[in-house]
C-alpha cells in the first residue's frame, strides 16, 4: 500500500510495547456505533503509517445490517471501496495487559478525509472555530440504564419488560440504592481509572436503574474520544457482571435518557462567554446561532425514532427552541457571571445520540454565530414546557421526518458541515424513518418492539 496517500503516522512503530498480544483499532460510525479490529503487534507496525483497510460498508448499513437506499451516494461509496483507518497514536491506552486500543479516523485511498467520517467533522469544525481565534472546551454527561439480566437474558426477552438494576425506585440523587448498583457503578470507577479516563462523578437519575456519569471537560476530540470509550467501559462491566446496560434515548415508557454538551470558549487565554453583566457578546452571538440552527441539528442530535419520543413536555428534556440563564427546561442554558465557568448547555441531545456528530452540530452553530453575529431573541425566564402558541417561541421538530426536512432546508448548516455529510446523514434518516414504517414499527405506542430489537444494544 505504498501509493497510498493519506497522512503518516510518525514512529508508529516505537510505540508498540512488550507483552502487548494485539491492537484493538477503535472508531464510531456514522450511528456512533463502536466499530474496529483486532490487529497482531507486527500488523500494527506494517500498517500504521500506510493506513488499515476498511471496507465502505461500515458506513452503509443501518442498524439492522441493511444497506441504506433511496439516495445518493458519494463517490467514494457503492461498490465497497476501502477506507483507510488512520490510529491517532495519542489515543493509545492499555485496555488490558495484552491489548492495546487506539482510536483514529477514515480515509480516502486520494489523502482526503473521509466526509462522514464523525471524528473528521469535529475536527473540521475545530479547525474553522480556531480560525475565529477561538478554543472550545466541552464536558459530556452520560446517562444511561442498567438491568439485572444477563445481555443473553436480555436478547431472549426482546429486551423487554426487564428489571431495573438497583431497585424500582427513580428519585435522581437517591443514595438508597442496593448494593448490586453501587458495586456496578463502583466498578466502572475503578476500571475508567486503569485506563486512565479521567472521570468527575456519577450519581442515580430520574429513571429506575438509570445513572448519570460526568467525564472532565477538555477539547472537543478528546472528550469525544474519551465518551466513545466509557460507554463501551459500562458495556463490558454490565457484561461482567451478569447484566445489561442500554444507551437508548427512552429504553422503557418511563423516563428517557440525554447526553447534555456543556461548552465554552477561549481567546487570548480568557473565557471568551463571560461578562460582569451577564452574557457576553460572543456568548449572544453564540447562542443565536445555536438557536438558528437548532431545527436542522436536531435530526443529528436526535437521530432515532426513539430519540423523539423524550420529547414531553415538563418530562425533564426540551421541547421549544429557546434560551435562558441557568434555565433548566429550554434548550440552551445559560451559564454566566464566573471569570472560568461562564458556558453554554446544549440539553436537546438524546443518550443515543453520537456525540462526535452532536459536538460537530454544536459548534458549526457556534460558528454560524459567530461569523454572522447573529443576536438571539430574549431569553425565556419562565418555563418553557407548555408555551402557548402565539407567543413567538417554535417547538423543536418532534419526528425524524421533520428534523430531517429542517436540515435539509438549513443553507448554513450545509455550508458549514458541508453537502456531502449533510446529504448522506438525511437520506440515512429517511431511510431510517421508512424502516419503522414499513418493518414493523409502531408509531402509537409507547415503545415499540421494533425499536428495543433496533436500538437497545446499537448504538
């Protein structure tokens, strides 16, 4: 593979170390599933600089394993091209005493990054961001539900009526928990530490067997790259243990689960969001464009069908495109008056949300913002759940087939996150959207049992 033409990766080799059996190459897909190989020592060596072969379908399929249809695909795509896997050698961590993970993005056999690739698009909008003068930092919050089966009890079942890890109760904060929670989640803690993913608390949600886990805030890649890992973490820990944990946006009829972005920004070493008075003008300008864009993004923020079923009303999520100081029920809360903790909390994403794609959304309206300064309307400082009509203040796009059609429509979010990605990510949820209607969904009921076969386990 020598006429290859994408990046090398210095000294690939030298970080190869004794003892180590294989490499485990990690990546998300365009669903945030997490994907790669198992690679032999001598493998990874050979192969590191050049790139290892991934054939194209791993962003083609749907979570059902079938090919997506009915639009248009790149030029790269429809016959099964490979792609080129690039490690990120700062990623590489001890997974175990024998094997070695690191984590990368995909490129074209040309040099190109991959569109799509959900690594690449938040690069892409670092890049454009740093261009502004301008440095993010964002913390991810990770909320997620754990059963008492087995995953085999779980797939026996339909991954239905399952019983809840820890007790039936739901009062977030509960510290009265049983032991078999506190031990999972114990757990978890002192295996995020071997690996060293720094962590800043966990604590029970709202829902029966639900857990909220804070990862420390950083820049956008690595805090992406450092969620990708911890839910893979919960995965095997629950599997360890003789239990199952799920991501989905609302794994029963109760209580649905979010994945909430807080964010920031720096210039000149200052927390660029924070002014005596409140909002700064690039927080404003900030926030008015996460407003613009929030119809197109919700389709990337919300990219299931179950994504949209938390969006009830005084149920804990939002459902209006709005913004307030310290104002839980709208979408983006302000944060202000504190020289370093002055930010913004993105609250429309769902736990099954791909946070690379999520974070990549985040800031190309942060972008837009900032290169249009555009003001936002007045924040709302009542609650923003039951706003009558009339009042000014739109509802977030409540089905796939309505995000979708938004970003489509978004000129701003296509010129920023490009055609290409922005093309290929509609025409999947289209296709996602004729799947359930067509394959056995139920768009009356609470929960469907298309959707728990669908989206318990992936993504």
């Amino acid at each position: 593979m020598s006429d290859l033409l994408i990046p090398t990766v210095e000294n690939a080799s030298e970080t190869t170390r004794p003892g180590v059996r294989a490499y485990r190459l990690e990546a998300t897909n365009h669903d945030g599933s997490f994907l790669g190989k198992m690679v032999a020592p001598r493998k990874f060596a050979a192969c590191s600089s050049s790139g290892f072969a991934f054939a194209d379908l791993l962003f083609g399929l749907d979570l059902g394993n079938q090919p997506h249809f009915g639009f248009a695909y790149p030029s790269w795509r429809g016959h099964l091209e490979d792609l080129y896997f690039r490690p990120d050698m700062a990623t590489a961590v001890a997974w175990s005493p024998e094997v070695t993970s690191v984590i990368g993005d995909f490129w074209l056999k040309t040099g190109e990054p991959v569109s799509i690739c959900p690594r690449n698009l938040v690069r892409k909008m670092v890049d454009r961001l740093g261009a502004l003068g301008y440095t993010a930092t964002i913390a991810v919050e990770i909320e997620t539900t754990l059963f008492e089966e087995s995953i085999h009890e779980a797939r026996a079942k339909g991954y239905r009526d399952l019983t809840p890890l820890g007790g039936s109760a739901g009062t977030a904060y509960h510290l009265a928990r049983s032991k078999d929670w506190i031990d999972y989640m114990t757990a978890v803690e002192h295996r995020l530490d071997e690996i060293g993913l720094e962590w800043e608390a966990w604590s029970d949600e709202d829902a029966a067997g639900q857990a909220e886990l804070n990862l420390v805030p950083g820049a956008p890649i690595s805090v992406c790259d450092a969620w990708a890992r911890a839910r893979q973490v919960l995965r095997e820990v629950a599997f360890e243990r003789g239990h199952t944990v799920t991501f989905m946006a609302k794994p029963t009829a109760g209580y649905g689960q979010a994945s909430h972005i807080n964010l920031s920004l720096r210039c000149d070493g200052a927390n660029a969001f924070f002014a005596e008075e409140g909002p700064s003008e690039v927080m404003r300008h900030a926030i008015g464009g996460l407003l613009a864009t929030m119809p197109g993004a919700t389709s990337i923020v919300l990219p299931q069908i179950t994504s949209f079923r938390r969006l009830v009303d005084l149920s804990g999520p939002p459902t209006t495109i709005s913004w307030g100081i310290s104002n839980k029920t709208t979408s983006v809360r302000a944060v202000c008056g504190h020289p370093e903790y002055s930010r913004l909390e993105y609250r429309v994403p769902g736990a099954d949300a791909n946070l690379y794609l999520a974070v990549a959304a985040v800031l190309a309206g942060v972008i837009a913002g900032l290169e249009r300064a555009i003001e936002p309307p007045e924040p709302v400082s009542d609650m923003a759940w039951c706003v009558p009509p009339g009042l000014g203040i739109e509802r977030i796009p409540d089905t796939m087939s309505k995000a979708a059609d938004a970003l489509d429509a978004d000129p701003v979010l296509r010129e920023i996150l490009g055609e290409e990605f922005v093309d290929f990510w509609v025409g999947s949820r289209r296709w996602e959207w004729m799947r359930f209607h067509t394959a056995g969904g139920d768009p009356f009921a609470e929960l469907s049992e298309w959707e728990s076969l669908r989206y318990f386990e992936f993504p």
